[in-house]
C-alpha cells in the first residue's frame, strides 16, 4: 500500500463514532489521528485550564484562540510531518476558516447516527482512566440497527490494553450530552456545507456497530485509489 500524506476530517455529532472509527482508520491507513478532545482532556488541571474543564464539563465548546493554538503545537510535531486523522477540530467555521488557510482537508469523513441512538450510546460508553481506550456497554438492537457493546475481554470493568479502571466521562451525563447535541447542530453541522463547497466529503451512516467498519474502510480506499 502507498504511505498516505493527509488530512483526514472525521466529522459528526457527539458519540457518532469519531473517536472509534480514526482509530481504526489510523492503523489501517497508517496516518495518526489527533482528537480536539483527547488532548484537552489529557492537559492538566490549572489554573491556566480550570475555565476550559469547566466548559468540557458542561459540554460548550472552549475558546477558538485556546484549540487553534494547541492543535497547531501539535500538529508541529514529527509525528504529523504525514497528516493527521483529525478528529473534532475544526468545529466551527472560524476554525475551518482559519485552517482551510493554513492546510487543505484532502478529505471530509460525515459520520450520521440518529439523535437517540446517540444518546444511549453516549450513557453507556466507558473509557479507560488511564490510556483512555473506549468501551460500551449499551446494546443496541431495533430496526436497522444492530450495535452491540465493546466491552473488555479480558476483566470485567478492565481496560484490555493496560488493566487500568474504566470509567464514565464527565460530560456523558444526559443533560450535558442533549447540550452538545444542540450546539453541534447550531455550531458544527453548518461545515458540512462549506466542506461541500470546497471538495470531497463522504457520508458514513453506520448501522450495525464496527460491522460496518469494512464498508468506511472500502470507501475511503476508493476515494484515495489505494
Ligand atoms: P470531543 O471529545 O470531541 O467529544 P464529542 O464531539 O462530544 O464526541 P465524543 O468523543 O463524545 O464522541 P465520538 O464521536 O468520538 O464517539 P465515540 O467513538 O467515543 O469533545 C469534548 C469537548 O471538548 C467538547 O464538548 C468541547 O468542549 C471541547 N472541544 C473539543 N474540540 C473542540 C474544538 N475544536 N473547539 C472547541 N471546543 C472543542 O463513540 C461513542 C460511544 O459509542 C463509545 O462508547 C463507543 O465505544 C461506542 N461506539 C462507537 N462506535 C460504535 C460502534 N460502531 N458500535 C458500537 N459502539 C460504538
Ligand atoms: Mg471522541
């Protein structure tokens, strides 16, 4: 397979499966991912981030000046000298503005998931407090869809990787995960539009949980002829 030099956006609202889906991405494709969220979960407590957990907590989106600046120290890293799977930035138009500017997106990932699903995806979902590994132990089976959990196979409540405990994430309570949905549809969606407006973006609509993967996977192949 050709070594890929690109920026991939995974695009979509709370719980839809970016986080799980780039991941998967980025070991088939070999391009690292690099999640808005991630990283600001994993900066310290202090008082120059006490306002910016707050916000994540009560599920707002955090200052452009404060992302852009720390997306950009991160992208300025060896490890991304290739692209990026860029999961959760840009967010807002100021944010695709700002780096439509800077670096193309080669290509725009649309992940769509109904509101509800969503939401009970979001109340089960746990992650592993110490390397953030994601599970769930919600199942899904009505309609079309057919979701079952991700849970641990080897201890019960265990991460697989690193046996470190697995836990709720704060902003998944359901208050908190309705206001997310609100602002994704007032703040996030409108990019699927300038995106449109711009070139190439595919729309992924998973129904049957990773089952599903090979189809994203064939499709983004296809897009890149690799
Ligand atoms: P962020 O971490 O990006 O959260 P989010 O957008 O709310 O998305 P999630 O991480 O909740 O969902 P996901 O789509 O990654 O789903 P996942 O794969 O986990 O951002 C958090 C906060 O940071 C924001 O609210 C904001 O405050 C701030 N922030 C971040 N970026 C920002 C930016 N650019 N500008 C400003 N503020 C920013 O899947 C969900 C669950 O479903 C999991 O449990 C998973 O295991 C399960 N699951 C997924 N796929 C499947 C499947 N196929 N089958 C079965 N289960 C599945
Ligand atoms: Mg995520």
């Amino acid at each position: 397979m050709k070594l890929m030099r690109k920026f991939i956006l995974m695009m979509g609202a709370p719980g839809v499966g970016k986080g799980t889906y780039s991941r998967m991405l980025s070991k088939d494709l070999k391009v690292p991912e690099l999640s808005s969220g991630e990283e600001l979960r994993k900066l310290p407590l202090n008082e120059d981030t006490v306002n910016i957990k707050e916000q994540m907590n009560r599920g707002e989106l955090v200052d452009n000046e404060f992302v852009i600046n720390l997306i950009e120290n991160r992208l300025s890293r060896n490890t991304y000298d290739g692209g990026a799977i860029l999961d959760g930035f840009p967010r807002n138009l100021y944010q695709a503005k700002y780096f439509d500017e800077k670096s193309k997106l080669d290509l725009v990932i649309k992940i769509n998931l109904d509101e509800e699903i969503i939401v009970r995806k979001l109340l089960g979902r746990r992650v592993c407090e110490d390397c953030g590994k994601g599970y769930n132990i919600c199942n899904i089976k009505e309609g079309e869809y057919d979701m079952e959990p991700l849970l641990p196979r080897k201890v019960h409540n265990k991460c697989d990787d690193c046996d470190g405990a697995l836990i709720e994430r704060k902003d998944d309570n359901e208050e908190t995960i309705r206001q997310r949905i609100v602002l994704y549809n007032r703040m996030t969606q409108p990019l699927e539009e300038f995106y449109k407006s711009k070139g190439r973006i595919l729309i992924f609509e998973p129904k049957r949980g990773l089952k599903d993967y090979p189809n994203l996977i064939n499709l983004v192949r296809k897009e890149f002829d690799i």
